[in-house]
C-alpha cells in the first residue's frame, strides 16, 4: 500500500459514510476505512451537522434482470511485513475496472441452506473484512470460500487452508474457488467496485450491476481445458473487428534498420500474405472452435466488454508484427548464423535447420496426454499429435529475402537428399535482363524472360522453371542435390544448377560438408534428454510457420 498518508477529511465534515446507492450493501467499513481515503461516488464525508451530502442518482438499469451490486472489496492488504497478508483486494488502481467476488448472475433462485444448517457466514478469512452482509444476501448463495453455512449448533465449519501467497502481484480472487486467496500487498490502494460510467436520472429502485467486467468462472485444472466462451462477446468483438479494413505492413528491401512503423510512409509497404480479413477468419475459429479446448479470449457479452479482446488482440499483432509480418515472412527463416553456431554448435546455415535451430529439435516436441473438453474423455498423446513421416517432402514457401540469404527450409528422406548441405552466401547471381544466349538455352517463353524470373517455388511450383530444366531436376530438391558446389554465375543459371533458389535471387549457392552432412546445432541441456545433431532432413518438416511461427508435431496435431 502507499507510505503517504490518507487525505484528510476535509474541513467541517464529520464521518466518511457510504453513498445512499451504496449504503445497503455493507459499504459502511470500507468507507469509514482511512487508507481508502473516502472515494467519491462510493462514500462521502458526512457535513457538520451528521448529514451526508446529497446522493448521486442512480445508474439506470441494465437491459435484463441484474445481479445485485458486487459486495466491496476487502481494505488493502498492511504492510508487506506482515507474515499471514489478508484477503487480496482489487489490484488495479487504472480506469480499467477489477471484478470483486462474484454475485450470481443466474435468473435460478439461490441454493437452499443445506440440511440442519441455519445461516450463511463468511469463512474465517473474509470475516474481519466485513462479508457478513455480503453472505447473508439470498441472492449470492453463499459462494464457497468467501462464505460458509453454519452447522446445526450454530458454529461454522473449519475454514479451508488458504493457499500459498503467489511470488507476484495477484489477479483479484476468482469466483468463487476452492479456497480462499492470501495475495500478496498490492502495490497501490485500490479502490471499490466502479459505479456506472454513465448514469441517469432513472427511477429504478435498485442499482444496476456496475459496467466492470463480469467475473468468470475459476480456471479449470490443467487436464481440463476451459469451456467455450459466450457467443454474445465473440460477436461483439467480430462486429467491432468488421468495422474496420487495417492494411498490415512489411518493410522494404530498402527499409534501414531504424525503420518503425512511424515511418512506415517512407520504409514499409503492403503485406502480400498478411490480410486484415484473414485474421479476423482465423480469429472466429479460434475464439469459438477453440484450439484443443483453449479458446481466444474475445472479452465479456456486455455493453462495451469486446474491448478486452481488443486489448488481447493487439497483444497478440504487436508480437505477430515483431515475428513475421515485418518481414512478410511465413515460414520459419533459416538464421542459423554465425553467433547461432556459437552458442550451440553446428553449422552455419545448414540445411539441416529445418529439423531445429537454436539446439532444438522441432519433431521431438510432442504433446501429453489430456481431456476432451466437450466428452470429458481422456486423449492420449499419440492421438493428438501428427506422426512423423520418414518420406515426407515439404518446401517451405517463404524465406529470408536479404542479399545471399538462405534458400527456403525443406524436409525429404535420405533416399532423396542423402546429406543436408549448408549454404553459402556468397558470389553473384545475375538476376536482371536476359543473357546473350539464352535463346538458345530455353524455348518461349523464357528465351527473353528476366534471370530473376526464372527459379524454382515458391513452395512445390515449378511455374517459373524452363521445361529443358524440368526435364533434368523435375522438382526443388532434385534441383538442390545438382547445385551442391557448383557455385553462382550465369553459366550455371543457364545449365539450371545454380541461382534459381528463389525470385530475383542475388547471391548464394548450396556447398556440401566435409565428411558428410552438415550438422545443426545440439543443445543436450535444454530439456531433460537433450537433442542429438542431425547431418539430414528426414522427417524434419515441422519448423516454424504461419503468424506466430507455430512449431513441431504437438501443436500442428492440435491445429
């Protein structure tokens, strides 16, 4: 809480009182509470003569039956000296309302006392905070561990154990769980539950539920994933997201390393695998369907509640805009660099990225066992994950596009690439106008097209490629295992056994290893068994792809 002292009262005033809006609901601890300073719209200092100022009117009135207003929340926690802090109150002190302990939102009348108990307590926790009023209200229906039914004789049961204070600032207490939270100090007084941001004169004689974001459920254990969230609030975020046509950005070939998006007039120009109604397609699957039953958090079905998924959103692009989109880039580039090699071995730019960069190995990240979320079903493992197929062949459709900059990652068997090679970014690619005897090479019409033009992708197309190459080196990676050492130039464009990697390619051919392939990094302390060098592609089809660069066989088996 803050070191400074509460203000005080101001001058001729007597007592800091709830507000007649609050006043029925137990608010007379909070406001008299000096660290809360009095908060107006909640309490107010009563005048001289013991009257209370006049009441705010009142918020008008949601549009369907409301749940009585949230209780107040428990005073701020005392100093971090203590040993045994109290219940957590809200932690924020932004405009961004914090839920408090939950009423029921339910139209079903409240559970009845179970038999031979006589009335609903709050636990030892929340009693010296003032929950009486709060778990006495029917309407609540004295949510585990906030409240409690007493026994027959009178005496409530054994408070639960609270748990251990986490190691951060806490998210306020869910609603209600298993027991009761023992937060941390927040680092700020907070203040209670907000009023309406807009009321009126309205006459309805109890207050509407303030416009704060509806608690939710406790989170689920981890083998259970979480329940589907409200079509309502999906709706609303989609229908915000509808209204607006955003065009996402990448940076130039020219673009400095200084570019930012506040300069993006002069440095970026438009994505061209980055669209804004793309994202919002994605975004309804994942915020309905879900992804093996996690679910994008869309924000709440209430007036205004889509601007929390707005807020997860924008999260979500800052780091999509720092990964790929800046970079108009959609499978994982192979960066495997000199620092790279440094740090975990290796080899520079090896082909064998596409199994792991960094000392990883993307086909051993594999899933564990979980529960279906809609059948309560256990799933092992192996049936959430893709198999790892020794024959595959894949060719990624987009790689770094920089001077020399590595070819695209592949994946294929040892029957078809017998060894990864590593890639050499140097020497000279000819990449515009046609050669003087490239009419005799190639037949229409690539006897006059650009050399830039002519190469193999991106992906699995062949599209650009001369038939008299197609004859030789009818795919990719035919065409990679001829151009190993065979350096750059225009005599081997022209033979199709060097600088057709990819469009307008300036530099850089494919060189083989000493002894065999080339190895990529092996980082054997970053898990538990450690990952082993690989000199081969086979089976290593599971790097980076898409907006967040989503990697190995758990996670593509869950999509």
């Amino acid at each position: 809480t803050s070191s400074s002292p509460p203000p005080s009262p101001p001058s001729g005033v007597r007592a800091c009182v709830p507000t007649a809006t609050y006043k029925p609901w137990g608010y007379d601890a909070y406001c008299a509470n000096p660290a809360f300073g009095c908060p107006a719209g909640y309490c107010e200092w009563t005048s001289g003569g013991g009257e209370a100022s006049p009441p705010p009117p009142p918020p008008s009135p949601p549009s369907s039956s409301p749940p009585p207003p949230q209780p107040p929340p428990p005073p701020p926690s005392p100093p971090s000296t203590l040993s045994s802090p109290p219940p957590s109150p809200l932690p924020s002190t932004s405009s961004s309302p914090s839920p408090s302990p939950p009423p029921s939102t339910s139209s079903s009348p409240p559970p009845s006392p179970p038999s031979g108990v006589r009335a609903c307590v709050p636990t030892a926790t929340y009693k010296p905070w003032g929950y009486d009023a709060y778990c006495a209200n029917p309407a609540f229906g004295c949510p585990a561990g906030y409240c409690e039914w007493t026994s027959g004789g009178g005496e409530a049961s054994p408070p639960p154990p609270p748990p251990s204070p986490p190691s951060s600032s806490p998210p306020p207490p869910q609603p209600p769980p298993p027991t009761p939270p023992t937060p941390s100090p927040p680092s700020s007084l907070p203040p209670p539950p907000p009023l309406s941001s807009s009321p009126s004169q309205s006459q309805s004689p109890s207050p509407s539920p303030p416009s704060a974001r509806l608690p939710r459920p406790p989170p689920p254990p981890s083998s259970s994933p979480a329940s589907t969230p409200s079509d309502g609030a999906v709706a609303r975020l989609l229908d915000a997201l509808g209204e607006v046509q955003y065009t996402f950005q990448k940076l130039k070939s020219t673009a400095g390393a200084g570019c930012t998006v506040e300069q993006a007039a002069s440095c970026m120009e438009d994505s061209t695998l980055y669209l804004w109604s793309d994202m919002v397609g994605a975004l309804a699957k994942v915020a309905t369907s879900g992804i093996a039953g996690a679910f994008f958090e869309a924000g709440d079905d209430v007036q205004g509640g889509h601007v929390y998924g707005l807020a997860n959103l924008a999260a979500f692009l800052a780091q999509t805009m720092h990964e790929t989109i800046q970079y108009d880039a959609c499978d994982e580039n192979n960066w495997s660099d000199a620092s790279t090699v440094r740090s975990v071995g290796g080899t520079e730019y090896t082909a064998a990225a596409a199994c792991g960069q960094l000392g990883q190995s993307y086909q051993d990240y594999t899933c564990s066992d979980m529960v279906d979320p809609q059948t309560g079903d256990a799933i092992s493992a192996e049936d959430l994950q893709c198999t790892v197929d020794p024959n595959m062949v894949a060719v990624a459709e987009t790689s770094a596009g920089w001077y020399g900059a590595p070819g695209p990652l592949f994946c294929a068997p040892r029957s078809l690439v017998p060894a990864a090679p590593r890639w050499d970014y140097g020497g000279w690619c000819p990449s515009t106008g046609a050669s003087w005897d490239q009419a005799a090479k190639f037949d229409p019409p690539f006897d006059t097209a650009s050399r830039g033009a002519i190469h193999y992708g991106p992906g699995a197309s062949t599209a650009h490629v001369p038939p008299e190459v197609l004859s030789a080196k009818p795919s990719y990676l035919d065409y990679v295992v001829e151009s190993i050492d065979q350096g750059t130039g225009e005599s081997c464009l022209l033979d199709g056994t060097c600088c057709m990697d990819v469009a307008n390619q300036r530099a850089g051919s494919w060189r083989s290893c000493e002894g065999g392939g080339c190895p990529n990094g092996a980082l054997p302390d970053l898990v538990e068994r450690g990952w082993e060098a690989r000199t081969d592609v086979e089976g290593c089809c599971w790097w980076g792809r898409g907006a967040i660069q989503t990697t190995g066989v758990c996670n593509f088996g869950k999509l």
